[in-house]
C-alpha cells in the first residue's frame, strides 16, 4: 500500500479518446475489479495482463537516492538549509527523486492514516462504492481503470480526494469524505483532514529549497503554490498469483507538480533512470519525493529565462492538462510531451 500526495498548480500525435470496456461482448456485464476475489485466482483475466515488452522486472538493482535530513533546514540553520538545497537540487537534475527524513510529520499520524487505509480497503466493494469516482472526475474509489480503459489495466484500487490549502477549505477532506461515505467516517476523515494539512506544510517547505536550488530564492516557489489544491491517493495493490504478469502501476510520469509518497514495508516502487528500471527500498521513516510534469512547465522566474535559455514549454492551466489526462490520455512516460502537441493543435 501506498499514500500518495499530489500537489497541483494553478504541452506529432493527436491522442484519441480511450476506449471504454471494447473487450466486453454485448451482453456481458462489464468486468469489475474486486481485490478480495481476484486475490486467490490462479488465472489473471486478460485485461490485467501487460505485454511481454511491458512485463514487469521483479528483481532489479536498487536506485540510490540522496536521503535528506530536513531537521536543520526545518530548525532554521541556514548552513543545514544550503546543504539539504544542494542535495535537492542534484537529485532533480539527475533524475528527480529523492526521500526525505526528520521531515516534522509526526509518526502517530503516518500509522493512522496507514491504519484507516487497511480498514477501508477491507470492507466490502458495495460499500467501497460508496465513493465511486465518476467518468472523467479526479476524486472518490476506483477499482483499477476498469470504466476507463480495457486492456493492460493496473491491479490496483484507489481512494483518491482534494485537499485545498485556501483558509475557508479547513475540512473540505473530512467533510468529502462523510458526505460520500457515511458519518461513520468521521474519524477517517478528521485522520486524512490533518495528513493532507501535514503534506501542504511539508510540500512547502521542499518548494522552498526546489527555490534555493535554482538560485531564485526560497520565496519564489512557495508564494506561487502557497493556497495549492492537491489530491490525495490511497493505493491498494491486492495480493496477486501471477504478479510476473500484471503491474501494480503501469509506467508513467506523475502529471502533478511534486508528488510525496509513503510506503509501507512490502516495496515494489520503480523508477527508470539511465534506462533501466531501479528500485526504491521503502524506509518507514521517509517520504519518497519526486519532481512532476507540472513543475517542469510552470512559468518560469525570469532569472533562469535568457536567448540562450529560453522557455520550452507553452502557457497552461491546471484544468486543461487534467481534461488532457482524464478525457484523451493515459498517462505514460510521454505525457507531458503529447499534451504539448495536443495544445498547440488545439490552440491552432
């Protein structure tokens, strides 16, 4: 299982819409993903298996990331500060991940939202329900891509919900989250109300250092994303028979601006770097961190825009890489790349 923040901000081919369920024969009702029945089958229904060229690799050498201490930079020792922006700033330019510890979030509420997550993806797929997401929205359950796509879907479901940093947005998860469910997730959502609160602090201070890395100060991006919405995610991937067949996640690149990702203790995160997939060994004690699309193509500070260094990527909005993404995408390795041309065709 995994907890995933995701914060947002405020790009040859022309990708078509995904086709809906084109496996299923008329008649046929259309195939669900319910992880406590497909758990124990010893033959994986073909939608869930990936090709040979996209089978995953089980045993791969472990990537190593800068583990980077946030207790100076979080005390305020500015010695600490330009170390940890260092450090950063290294990571991103080699490949964008790195994990950081004595981060501020207190352990007692890592484990709860661990707790409330086990419990959720326990109780039954019509309760689970509940929270259905709807065709082309962003928030509430998911049981893999079973509505969206029909082939190479991902074993895996999802509770995904917003989080805004706005200051008359102060229960906007707890209340998301009874208003779907039931009042008797209250406490589940006054859990995830204050973890989303932890990961917009913690998320604030890494754009503070992103800032100091770039040489633009650690002002420039915090005061851009200071009121951010994000998503939050909750990922289950079920046990599976076959798990040389199917992925959890199929490869991609997180369209957000900075993801924030704690694992537990069972592992299976991989990242391409030069080439080859490498591991990411959980540490209870971190958060993986990882640069998105979104942050590659925010507007740049005019201190790193010159003739010789000038702008790659086209102005956007938000809303239209999610349209992009949820409408006429599945994000890959090339999303940012396709939305780019999609925009330009768009605009032309």
């Amino acid at each position: 299982m995994a907890i995933e923040c995701v914060t947002s901000t405020k790009s040859m081919l022309q990708p078509s819409p995904p086709k809906h369920n084109e496996d299923n024969k008329e008649g046929e009702p259309p195939l669900v993903f319910d992880g406590s029945l497909l758990r124990h089958k010893l033959h994986l229904p073909k939608q869930f298996i990936w090709p040979d060229k996209e089978k995953p690799c089980l045993n791969v050498p472990e990537l190593v990331v800068p583990l980077i201490d946030l207790g100076g930079f979080l005390s305020g020792d500015p010695v600490a500060a330009m170390e940890a922006a260092r450090l950063v700033g290294e990571a991103c330019q080699k490949h964008g991940f790195f994990l950081v510890v004595n981060h501020g979030i207190d352990a007692n509420l890592i484990s709860d939202a661990h707790s409330c997550m086990d419990d959720f993806f326990e109780i039954p797929l019509s309760q689970k329900q509940r929270a259905q997401r709807k065709q082309g929205e962003h928030c509430g359950y998911a049981s893999s891509f079973t509505g969206r796509f029909s082939s190479k879907l991902p074993w895996k479901e999802t509770l995904s919900f917003q989080f805004s940093a706005e200051k008359n947005s102060s229960s906007v998860v707890k209340d998301y989250l009874c208003n779907t469910m039931g009042k008797e997730f209250e406490q589940f959502g006054k859990v995830y109300q204050d973890y989303c609160e932890a990961m917009s602090t913690l998320s604030l201070g890494i754009m503070e250092l992103l800032g100091m890395s770039l040489g633009v100060g650690k002002e420039c991006f915090r005061e851009f994303f200071e009121e951010n919405s994000s998503i939050m995610r909750l990922n289950y991937y079920p046990p599976c028979q076959k798990p040389d067949l199917t992925l959890g996640t199929g490869p991609h690149c997180d369209p957000t601006s900075l993801t924030i990702l704690h694992q537990d203790q069972v592992g299976g995160l991989q990242v391409f770097v030069d080439n080859e997939w490498r591991s990411i060994k959980p540490n209870f004690n971190a958060f993986v961190v990882n640069i998105g699309d979104t942050f590659m193509v925010v507007t740049p500070p005019s201190g790193l825009v010159d003739d010789l260094t000038p702008r790659i990527y086209p102005d956007f909005t938000w809303p239209m890489l999610l349209e992009f993404t949820q409408k006429h995408y599945r994000a890959d390795m090339k999303t940012l790349e396709a939305f780019t041309n999609w925009l330009q065709q768009k605009r032309s």
